[in-house]
C-alpha cells in the first residue's frame, strides 16, 4: 500500500473526530506524507506530539526517538503546551467509546497504536522532570462502562480504549482524596465501578472471555486488587461485587 493510500487511514479518523478544520489535515497530511513541516506564524508547535509520532515517516523506535529528540529542542513552554494537546487528543479520542469500527467510525482512533504511544509517553519526560504523560485520576462512571463492554467483547466496544492500558493509575488513584470525594458523592461512579468489579471478578474466575487479553488484563486487575488493604467506597464495591 502506498502512504498516500495509507493517509486514507489516518485521515479517516482525523476527520470523524471533528476536532480539525481543513487546514489542519493539510498540515497533517503534508507531514504524514512528506514530513513537511508546517510554514507561518505559531504559537509553539502546531503538530503535537503525538500526532509527530502517529504521523511519523520511520514508525520504528528509532525513528521514534527520532522524533522526541526535535521535540525536546523546544522550549519548554512550547513543549508544555503540545504536551496539553496530546492529553487532550488521547482522553477525548483514544479515551472515546465512539471509535468501534459501528456505522463508519474507525476502529480506534489511533488504529491499534494506543497503547504503543501511551507506553511511549509514560516512559518519556521533559527537561524539568515532567512526565509527558503525566498523572490521572479522573475515572468518571463512562470509564467503566467503556471497560466493561471491551472486557465483555460488546460489538459496540472500542477493543483499543486507552483505559485498558492504565491499570497503573487506577490502583495510584485509590491514593487520591479528590477520587475518594469523587466517588462517594456520585451514584453513578460507584454504580458502574460495582459493575465493573463484577465482571473483572467473573472473567479472572472463569478465565474465558471472547477478547483477547481480556482474561490477562482480569487476573491481574484481581491478584492486584486482593493484595491491597483498600479504602472505602472500594473496599465494600469489591466485596459486593
């Protein structure tokens, strides 16, 4: 396949995002292309970087490394700024139960590459010790309803959810007062997470489930959680569950 037949893939979810005008995918698409860089006047650097890297000419981890040491040649606000970007990218797209290859929509906003880029940020930092990634604590009721339709292997369920991937910041979350205040003053959360717990209970003691690494992603998420002296409201969601 040629990359100009390629972009058709990229672009495709680029423009089901709804989060660019015509201009942007031309800039993205002279990068995906010709790695031609963006001409004019910015604030920063108008391609993220997670886009550089999706987009990049050499996907290989050279070609990666590549790409993160231009990027940490900018200034440390501009690289600050394209950081926020990228958050934002990966949480209102890769985050997105909406790209599960139903009626036209991809699958998966990153087309299987989520959880090599999240690894990617999660092992990165700026000059200043800034993580790239960063932290997260923020697990609304949609979380767990996106996990338990992947667990579940639902037709409707995006397989590369970027929360799949984040079992590490969950378990660092349990530590967070604001979660902990989250979840004890809203319904939803609390209902969705019972129900979540329920089905990790049922696919680690069965261990059978339709998706691939469902029944690994169970297990771990189990022998983990078992291992830990837990806080309310999670203590008494676990053991109802």
């Amino acid at each position: 396949m040629s990359r100009k037949d390629e972009w058709e893939k990229y672009r495709a979810s680029l423009s089901f995002s709804g989060r660019h005008p015509k201009s942007d995918l031309k800039m993205l698409e002279n990068y995906f292309l010709k790695a031609k860089e963006p001409t004019g006047a910015y604030m920063g650097d108008p391609i993220p970087l997670v886009y550089r890297l999706w987009l990049a000419q050499d996907p290989s981890e050279a070609g990666w490394e590549a790409v993160y040491s231009s990027f940490m040649q900018l200034s440390l606000r501009s690289a600050k700024a394209s950081l926020c970007e990228s958050r934002s990218i990966f949480f209102e797209e890769a985050a997105s139960g909406r790209y599960n290859g139903v009626d036209g929509a991809p699958l998966g906003f990153f087309s299987g590459q989520e959880e090599r880029l999240f690894r990617f940020f999660c092992s990165r930092q700026l000059s200043d010790g800034t993580p790239l990634f960063g932290d997260y604590d923020v697990w609304g009721f949609r979380t767990y309803m996106e996990l338990i339709l992947w667990l579940n292997g639902d037709a409707n369920a995006n397989p590369f959810i970027l929360y799949r991937y984040m079992m590490d910041f969950w378990f660092s979350s349990l530590e967070s007062e604001r979660y902990i205040k989250d979840c004890m003053t809203q319904v939803a959360i609390r209902k969705y997470m019972k129900d979540y717990f329920a089905t990790v209970k049922r696919i680690a003691a069965e261990k059978a489930s339709p998706v691939e690494g469902a029944v690994e992603y169970a297990c771990e998420f189990a022998r983990r959680i078992e291992g830990l002296t837990l806080k309310e409201p999670f203590a008494k969601l676990w053991a109802s569950a």
